[in-house]
C-alpha cells in the first residue's frame, strides 16, 4: 500500500519554499563494514523533517476547512511542523502533547504560535488514534496516517535517489510508520533493490514485535530521551501499509542511540535527537549490513541539558 509517486511529485511542489532539500552526506565511519550516508533532516526550518508533510498536508486543504484552525496529537516535531504551516497559513493551531514531551520542542511549539494542551500518555494515544480530542477544535492532521502528510515524507525518497541512485540499504527511524511509508514508496519506484529497514529503540518496539507475529501487537512501552520514536503499538491503519514496504526492521539500544549521536557531534558535527540517531546506530552495529547504507537524521531537536550528559559519555 505505498503511497502513488504522482502524490509525492505533487507533495514536492506543494513544499517548495517551506522545506529545503538537504543534504545527504558521507560520515567518516572507517571502522564501519559499510559506507554510511547522512539524510540529514535535522538542517530543515523547525529542525525536523516533519515540515514536509505538516506543510503538505495544510497547503492541500481548503481555505474553508481551515477556518476553524489545525489541530494535531504529537511529542514536539510534528507540532512544530504544524505549527509553521498553520502560522504561514493564517490560522490558528493547537497541539496535543503528551506529559513526557521535552521541554525544547514545548518551547518551540509556542515560538511558532501553536497551543499546547498537555495531557498523560494515555489520553494523548486517545487523541491520536481517535483524531482528535473532545472539547478541541479544528481541522485535525494525524501525524502519521494522513496520505498527504506521508506523501510529503515521501520527497525525502526522491531527494536520496536523486544523490545516491543506487544504495543498499535505507534506514529510517520509526515511530508511528508515516516516515518509513512515504520514503520506502519513492525508493520503491526508483531504487527498488534497496532494503528499507526501519529502527526502533529496544525500549519501544511494535514493528519488530508485530512483524514477528505477523500481526499487531501492544508491547511495553518506556519513555526515554528517544521521545520522537517508539510506541506502545503500530497503528491498525499503518500497519498493513508498513508490513507492504518494508524487509524488516531493526532496534537500538539507548546506550548504542547514546553513542550514535556523541559520534555525529565528534566526526560530522551534527546535532541528532535521540529518534535521528537511531539509523546511524543500527549502521554502526553492523546489524543493517554491508553497502552504501543512507540513515535518515530525522531531526535535531534535543534538550541541551540531555545532549550535555551524551556528549558527557552517559546515556542520559
């Protein structure tokens, strides 16, 4: 169930001038077994890739429906994505987080204008699967299962196999599917032998759990600094959509996610969050393989104080 190529060449001309075309880039990884390649999302406008899709989506609904304003379910980068579109748009947005958000992306969701309603982690996967949240109005984008938002997620497909035609192997940080549907649907068009894996900490790990079983399954979630992926379980509605694109998936530790993103700031001089560092871990393990292998640096947006204990030597 991939997302039509004539939507996402149709998302990357909706986008233009809100989202750049970053740059892929080669890591000085010399103990590695494989060429690892940098997409490094965390240079867009709100520091994340979510942009694309969040602008995508706005800029494809009507003056009408938005009348009311946007409302979306996110912990930061999809909020601030939102955010972004619905100020450019001229409407207002509000945004459903969940009490274990860091304070960074709350910071710049309200930089951006968005209205915060903060709620438990229950009530926020309420909202997300529900689309919405009594008492809150507005236009709601999900930030994974609308086709126009993973169809913006998509562009960054092109942009790979644009400057790397041929990898090996893609890596994409995965949390609720939207990022590894829209990518792995362009990759399918113009790089089919590339493997698409999506990465997931150990501490959240759905895909792996249910592409195990062959069907969805609830595991036991932990919040941890990896706030931007990881779930209790895959959405009903992706996950046919995912089982369809992918050849697999893979998962990280928090101490390898740690010492991924100390080794960005060392050698590339990247600031990743904790979700953006997860392909680059798997990468370095050598479980993703041999080849040219592309890690999507999903973003950059992490509290200094926890990127301070990382760059420290600690796994926060």
């Amino acid at each position: 169930m991939a997302i039509p190529l004539a939507e996402i060449r149709k998302a990357a001309a909706a986008i233009e001038g809100a989202a750049v075309r970053t740059p892929l880039l080669r890591l000085n990884a010399p103990e590695a077994d494989a060429e690892i390649y940098l997409k490094l999302e965390n240079l867009q406008p709100i520091g994340s890739f979510k942009i694309r899709g969040a602008t995508n989506a706005i800029r494809q609904t009507s003056p009408d429906e938005l009348a009311a304003g946007v409302v979306t379910a996110s912990a930061g980068n999809m909020a601030q994505g939102v955010a972004w579109a619905a100020r450019e748009a001229g409407v207002p947005c509000t945004v459903i987080v969940p009490d274990h958000a860091p304070q960074t992306k709350l910071a710049a969701i309200e930089r951006l204008g968005g209205r915060i309603v903060k709620v438990t982690l229950d009530e926020w996967w309420q909202a997300l699967t529900g689309y919405g949240m009594e008492g809150v109005e507005g236009v709601f984008v999900h930030p994974v299962a609308d086709e126009r938002v993973m169809a913006g997620n998509g562009t960054i497909g092109l942009e790979i196999v644009d400057d790397l035609p041929s990898p090996d192997v893609v890596l994409i940080p995965f949390g609720g599917g939207g990022l590894t549907v829209g990518i792995a649907s362009a990759l399918r068009a113009f790089a089919p032998q590339a493997k698409v894996y999506p990465v997931e900490p150990e501490t959240g790990a759905p895909l792996a759990a249910s592409l195990a079983a062959g069907s969805p399954q609830e595991i036991e979630y932990r919040p941890s600094f990896v706030d931007g992926a990881g779930a209790r379980m895959v959405l009903p509605e992706m996950w046919p959509r995912v089982r369809d694109v992918v050849d697999g998936s893979l998962t990280a530790s928090l101490d390898e996610t740690a010492g991924a993103i100390r080794l960005l700031a060392e050698r590339a001089r990247v600031i990743s969050e904790g979700a953006g560092a997860l392909g680059v871990a798997a990468a370095l393990s050598g479980r993703a393989g041999t080849g040219k292998i592309v890690c999507v640096v999903s973003g950059g947006n992490i509290d200094f104080s926890t990127l301070a204990t990382i760059l420290g030597g600690e796994t926060p």
